[in-house]
C-alpha cells in the first residue's frame, strides 16, 4: 500500500517498495510460510477459490470484517460484494451486491453491526455512492454510510436508511479512509481520508493554497472545522435513521463554521479504527506521507503513527506529525518557506478552508515510525512501506467458554498491526493506558498484508489477509486466530 492510502486495485506504478505478483491461475494458491506459531494457529474461513478449475480471485479486495455472537463473519469487498460466513456450514455467502463508484480509492470501504445486531440485524455499510457529478470545483462525489437489515442470508436492500453522507472531490486521488466502530455507549466512529493528492508536495504537507489546486490542499479537508474529510466523526444513530450528536464531540452543534458530527479532526488516512469498549478511547493507524528524511525547509520525515484519542481533539495533520513534529509554511508560487507551524495555537488561514481558522492545539501521535529503525519504538522495525493500522483492545474474561480465546497474557492488551509489514504487535498497555510493552504477536507465523482485524466474542482474533499483491490476488483468506494451549 502506498504509504498515502489503500492502493486502487488498478495502480500499476507504486513508490516507495515492490511486492511479488500473484499465483499463477493455474496453481493453487496454497497459504505461503507457517501457519502456526507455537500455541497459535489459524484457521482459514474463506479463501480464494477455484471455478471451472481454474484459481480465481473470489475473495476480492477484502476491505473490512466483523463477527456476531452466533459466529458468522461478516466482510465486505471493495466492489460492493458483502458476504456472510457460516460457522454451522463452514461456507460463505453473497448477501448484498451494492453498486459503488470504484475509482480513487474509493468504493465498499467498512462493515459494522449494530451493537443490537441479534435482536435487530441491522448492518451498516461505509460506501461511495457510484453517481459522479460537477460542482465549482470539478468531479465530485459521496460516501454514504447506511443501514441495512439482514433478512435471512440476504441485506433487504429496501430496508436502506441513509446515515450521514461526506461529499468528496473525485478530481484526484487519495486517501478515504472509510473504518466503522461503535462503542458501548452505541456511538457511531466513521473515519474519512483528508481527499487530498499528496503527489506534488515531494512527501511533505499538501498545502498548495494557488488558486485551482484545491485537490493538492489538505487544508481544506484535515484542518477544516466545518468538512467532515480528515477526520473521525461521531454520532449516535436513531431507529429512524437519524442520528444525534453525543455529548463530547469536538465543536458543541451551534459553534459558528464547524460541524457537530467531528470527534478527531487532523487525520490524513485513519484507515482502521477501533474503540476500547471499557475506557471509550479511540485507537487508530494513520498512514503518513512519503518523505525518507526531514528538510529544514519543508519539515520533517514522514511518519506512519498509532493514534489514542481519549477525548476530542485536533491530531495535527497537515501542519504536525509524530510527536508534534511542525511542517513549515511553504509557498508553492514562490518556493520559499516561511515559519513552522505552532502546534500550541495553529491557525488554518487556506482560501480553500469554509471553517474557523483558529483550531486546537495539537495532540501527539501514541506511536509514530519512519521508514528507518526506531529507537523509541524499536518492535515495529521491519523495513520496506509503512501502512499503520490499529486493532481491538483485549480484556481477558475468565468467565467465557471458550477453548480458543487469547491467554490471560494479553489482558489489557491493544493489538496494531501493518499492511506493509506484515507483522502483527501486542502493545500491552499499563493501568493508565500508557505502554507497558510492546512485542510481536505470532512472529513466527506468516500473515499476507493484514488488512482488517477484529476481536470476536470468542476470545480469538479475526483477520483479513488481503493477498500478496495490489490487487487480483489468489491468496487472500480470512482468518481466525486461535490459542490451542490451555486455559486458566
């Protein structure tokens, strides 16, 4: 993944790292290095398969997954296929087709049940709505998050009720984000990409204000208090297809040029998010730009983080970075930079920002990495791309049957995980919430650019492997991660 965002299926030039081609059609596309490590083992739910005998990419562009009580695992592909694995037959099947706009990034980007889901079956689904149109700014579009109710092995597709929609530019790539969580207060997380092309600014921040570059300005977007682009927003969704605003959000409904529905704002990519369910606070991985070292007259390196929010706020992007570190005014008429932003009062004074200029001061990132070995964070160092993602927190449940459940060692634990790097880290995490200790889960197994990750209600964790290559991968499966060893 190109560290700017989920790659499109279609990108065939991709900077920064290579990886190898998919399986040819004709061999099967067996899983590639251990697939147990110790007392851990995984076991394959779905997985490309063959037709007509011939390999075929059928789990395609696995995007986002999630478990109910009774076992079934829930994900959605890219294309707006959503599908349905069944643990009483161990098979999988296609419950919606929903048409999506595919383009940018963009198309069938997360899946979240209701915190109701057994009683109600409602399915809520964070999609590009297919429809391009032309504002004052050129191509334009809309993810929609919406909600569905699952009939039988079928969404009712006539049972739609439509949530929240973020307009987006469709002029340029990237980043869209697209996560979904709820809380256990059944507050609604929607993370959305800053929309903004971050191929003209040499890896630094897209801050081009030159009038026509609106697509290269992430000023618009991230630290814009009245745009729902760059950020985490929060609501609270009603039966009716509504949603109110929860107390705590960034900006009170009523703050003049800002919008209600911000939790985080400052965010290029919060691409997977998830929610602590006994502390309420947010974690996610934010993919950072390109840049392979600092310039003193732009700013610093690039910097994939780890991110834990435990209130609102402003998390710094397009002006900071890691652990607050400033970008520097650039202009790109003259070429000539001007002063680092003030990470205790930044001002966003962009013609293409329509909010408040004055905005919160900014909050540092939880965990942060460049492309070379961190010393501060030495676990995460495997070379090659960056493309951070945050996972579930685990607590461990003495009182849940099951045989399979993560052991008492991961108590408390928060679990990330990389696209890039293929590795997976248990951040164990103190009574504070601050770490204890970080150390590679299941090093020894092998796991093909982890996309989506998941804590199911049986203790064990649910992954999706979405393959080897970019795109028209043979290996893509979706997981279970199981403990084999006994339990206390």
């Amino acid at each position: 993944m190109n560290k700017s965002a989920f790659a499109c299926a279609g990108l065939t030039v991709v900077a920064g790292f290579f990886v190898n081609q998919a399986p040819a059609a004709d061999r099967p596309p067996l899983p590639s290095g251990p697939q147990t490590d110790g007392l851990y083992r995984k076991v394959i739910l779905d997985s490309d398969r063959q037709i007509n005998g011939q390999w075929a990419d059928t789990v395609k562009d696995p995007m986002e997954l999630a478990v109910a009580a009774d076992g079934r695992v829930f994900y959605a592909q890219r294309d707006g296929i959503i599908k349905m694995w069944k643990p009483e037959t161990k098979t999988t099947v296609v419950i919606a087709r929903i048409p999506v706009f595919e383009g940018l990034e963009e198309g069938m980007l997360g899946l979240t049940l209701d915190p109701n889901f057994a009683q109600n079956g409602w399915i809520y689904l964070n999609h590009s709505l297919p429809e391009t149109t032309k504002d004052a700014r050129g191509k334009a579009g809309i993810i929609r998050v919406s909600r569905y109710t699952l009939a039988g092995d079928s969404l009712d597709l006539n049972s739609e009720k439509k949530i929240l929609d973020t307009a987006v530019q469709r002029e340029e790539c990237c980043h869209v984000g697209g996560s979904l969580a709820f809380d256990s207060q059944g507050d609604l997380y929607v993370s959305v990409g800053d929309n903004t092309n971050p191929f003209a600014s040499d890896g630094y921040a897209p801050i081009d204000e030159r009038p026509g570059r609106s697509p290269w300005d992430a000023q618009k977007s991230a630290a814009n208090p009245n745009d729902l682009r760059g950020k985490i927003n929060r609501i609270h969704p009603q039966p009716n297809g509504t949603y109110t605003i929860p107390e705590g959000n960034l900006y009170p409904p009523g703050t003049p040029g800002t919008r209600p529905e911000i939790y985080v704002m400052g965010c290029r990519n919060p691409f997977r998010i998830s929610i602590d369910k006994k502390t309420g606070y947010l974690y996610w991985g934010e993919v950072g730009p390109d840049a392979g070292g600092p310039n003193p007259s732009r700013g610093p390196a690039g910097f994939d983080e780890v991110n834990q929010a435990r209130q609102a706020g402003f998390f710094g992007w397009p002006y900071f970075i890691a652990d607050n570190k400033a970008y520097v005014k650039y202009d790109f008429v003259t070429r000539v930079s001007g002063t680092p932003f003030n990470p205790f009062h930044p001002v966003n004074h962009s013609p293409n920002n329509t909010g408040a200029k004055d905005l919160p001061p900014a909050q540092p990132a939880f965990i942060y990495y460049t492309y070379g070995p961190s010393t501060k964070f030495p676990a995460v160092n495997a070379g090659g791309g960056r493309t951070a993602m945050a996972g579930p927190v685990c607590y461990f449940d003495p009182n849940l049957k099951s045989e399979h459940k993560l052991p008492k060692e991961f108590d408390h634990t928060l679990f990330i995980y990389e696209w890039s790097r293929n590795w997976i880290i248990a951040v164990h995490l103190d009574a504070g919430d601050h770490i204890a200790k970080m150390e590679r889960f299941c090093d020894h197994m092998t796991f093909k650019r982890p996309m989506d990750m998941e804590l199911g209600p049986d203790g064990c964790l649910y992954l999706i492997e979405f393959g080897t290559a970019w795109g028209n991968n043979l290996d893509s499966q979706i997981v279970r991660i199981e403990y084999i060893g006994p339990q206390s």
